[in-house]
C-alpha cells in the first residue's frame, strides 16, 4: 500500500500481525523504490514470518546497529581505550606512546566507523608509516590498533580484529645494536675514566651513578631530592617512574652518596638529557644509557654459589 501523507511524501508500508499484535513495515519512499521493489520485499517479509522470523524486530536491530557503527568512529574507541588503560594507571610515558600511535593512524581511519574498517583499508594506513622508514612504528602501530578492536568488539562496537589479519604482513624492523661495553677490563677502564671526568655536573653525576645503581636512564634522569634517605643510604623510586608499576627501593653505596650531597634541588640531575648522561665524555661512542644495566650484569663476575 502507498501511504500519501500531507506533505505530499509517499511511503511504502504493509501492515503485518506478529505474535497476534498488528505492526507496519515501511519499505522506502516513492518513486525511489518501484512498485515492483516494493512488492519485492513484502513478499521477503511475508515469507520470513511464515517461517518463524520478526521482520519488524529484525529491521530494528538493523537500523539500531547501523545507528551504533555511524557513532562510534575509530578515534573515538581509541580515545575511551587510553582512557580506560589510563584509569587501569598506566604510566604516563606508555599512555603518550598510545596517544602517538592513534594519531598515526587518525588522519586516514580516524573519522571510519569502526565496524566498517577493512584489513586492506588498515594495511593501507600502515603501509604509509612503513614507507617513511619507520618499520618499529608501523609494526607498534599494529598491534595498537588490534587493542582497540579488541576493544570495540568487547563493548559491541564492531565484530571483529581485522588488524590481526595483517600480522606478518609488514616488514620486519632491522634490530639495532646500541654501543655497550661487556669485557670486564673495558669495564673497568671505563669506571676509571668516569670518576677522572670533569664536565658539566648533572651529566657529571648521572655519569658517576647509573653504573652503581643499575637503574634506567629516565628513573634517574627525573630523581627527586625526596626520593633519597642518605642515613640509611637508600633511593625509593615512586611507582609513577617504575616500568613494573611497583615501587622500587635501590641501595646507595659511598661512591653514589657523595655526589648526592649539596644543595637541594628538584629534579636532583635537572638538564641531563635521556642519553647525554652516558652520550658524551668518557663514554662517548662506547656505551649508551640504556645499555649500563645489562652491560654490568653481562661484564660484573657473578657470586658463586654457596657451597655449605
């Protein structure tokens, strides 16, 4: 039947009982849809009641989760993903990490429905970061946006983890050997060198501490004056700096208490940069920052064991 309303608008509809209550389906407005596309469909309906099914229901569903894929956007899931992983206390440094993969992504799948995005679509994305050189990034990239997948589908946004399909898709990043001194002698000529160093002082001390304490460059980078009880000779790390999300107590021996000694100031190595502490000097060339913890568990002799 053709309903004409005031407007002068005409709507297909067929009034249908289901489950003993009368209800209407609209098939589309005249003359997009034909009168022949319009029986079409009635008869669809009418065969799927005889076989048991709610056409009316169906359609509802349909248009209800047509309304939920038009309103969730990618970056929209991605954004309540870091702010659940936030309210979960994730470090600052991973939450800008995460922040710094969407928006990698944002420009070309960040306004996409995240129901409707294909695995082509996504490895076109990716393709455009590993085509910079970035193979790391675009690999990190990646398993990101598989997260928020995961996570669209857990809160019934989307079916499926089409970024788990790319998997072994990209070009496997070049792994890259950071300078590290693992020869016990070496070792030794470098300490040496250390404590001989003269140069500008928070370099200087973060020189002279992160080989005694075996700690990562930015836990010590960003110490504060607080954080150290000097008579008991210990430095609590806050649980905000710990990769471990646990806070940490490291034991401070004599030569690592007298450079901490002078005027307060916060933070305690104010200026020396992530990788100038071990960057320059003495060390320049021959060992990074990053690398000091496992250069002295690879270098240092280990106890023996006791054999009582």
């Amino acid at each position: 039947m053709l309903l004409v309303r005031p407007t002068g608008r005409r709507t297909w509809i067929c009034k249908v009982r289901i489950r003993g209550k009368e209800q209407t389906l609209t098939f589309g407005t005249y003359p997009q849809v034909s009168l022949k596309e319009a029986r079409t469909l009635r008869d669809e309906a009418k065969l799927e009641m005889i076989r048991g099914g709610d056409p009316v229901q169906r359609r509802r569903q349909e248009k209800l989760a047509a309304q939920i894929r038009a309103g969730n956007l990618f970056e929209e899931v991605a954004e309540e993903f870091i702010a659940k992983r936030e309210a979960e206390d994730l470090a600052p440094a991973t939450l800008k990490k995460l922040r710094y993969f969407l928006d990698l992504l944002r420009k070309d799948i960040g306004k996409r429905p995240i129901a409707e995005i294909t695995p082509h679509e996504l490895l076109a994305a990716l393709r455009k970061i590993e085509r910079k050189g970035t193979r790391e990034s675009a690999k990190r990239t990646r398993s990101f946006a598989s997260r928020v997948f995961r996570f669209g589908v857990a809160t019934a946004r989307c079916d499926a983890d089409p970024a788990h399909l790319l998997s072994g898709s990209l070009v496997a990043p070049v792994p890259k050997s950071y300078a590290a001194i693992v020869e016990p002698e070496k070792l030794g000529e470098l300490l040496r060198a250390i404590d001989a160093y003269q140069g500008y002082p928070p370099s200087m001390y973060a020189l002279r501490i992160l080989p005694r304490v075996f700690v990562r460059p930015g836990e010590l980078r960003l110490a504060d004056w607080t954080e150290f009880d000097l008579e008991k000779a210990v430095w609590q790390i806050p649980v905000g700096r710990m990769k471990a999300r646990r806070p940490h107590a490291v034991p401070l021996p004599d030569a690592v208490r007298r450079p901490v000694v002078g005027t307060p100031a916060s933070p305690l190595l104010s200026g020396a940069g992530n990788g100038a502490a071990c960057t320059e000097g003495p060390t320049e060339g021959l060992q990074r920052a990053t690398g000091m913890p496992s250069c002295m568990e690879t270098a240092l002799p280990k106890p023996r064991p006791n054999s009582s």
